[in-house]
C-alpha cells in the first residue's frame, strides 16, 4: 500500500461492519452476489472486500487471532 494510502488506515477505529446497501452493491456490481460488506473507520473510509483487483466479485477476510484461531468473515456472520 502506498504510504499516503497508509494514513487513512493506520491508527483507525472500525465503527460498523454492515452488509452493503443496493446502492453500494449496484456501485460494485455485486446485485445478489455474496458475500458482501462493507467495513466503515471512523474517519469515513469504507473499505469493501473484494475478490480481486478488478472488481470481478465480492470477497471474503481471513480473521486471525493470537492464539492462531482462523475464521472467514462473511456476510452471513455480521450483525448490526
């Protein structure tokens, strides 16, 4: 990543984790593809996962813990 993309990361608070509205998943493409989120910093970054660069789909995270634990996030998990 570049360093002055870094910034709007580095340091931030996720405030919510949200399935994306139509809006957004029309922006995407993404119209009945799951899964599909969108995670919101606290500075208004959203940052949405996706199956590769060119957009060709919605993607998932790898969730890590310390204790070395592995989990994907999906949509089916989030909560508001």
């Amino acid at each position: 990543m570049p360093q002055s993309n870094a910034a709007l990361l580095l340091g931030r608070k996720i405030i919510s984790v949200e399935r994306l509205s139509p809006r957004q998943a029309g922006f995407y493409g993404f119209e009945g593809r799951e899964p599909a989120f969108v995670i919101t910093l606290d500075n208004g970054v959203e940052l949405v996962p996706l199956a590769d660069a060119e957009r060709n789909g919605p993607g998932v995270l790898e969730v890590r813990t310390q204790d070395q634990r592995e989990d994907l996030l999906w949509t089916d998990i989030i909560r508001k």
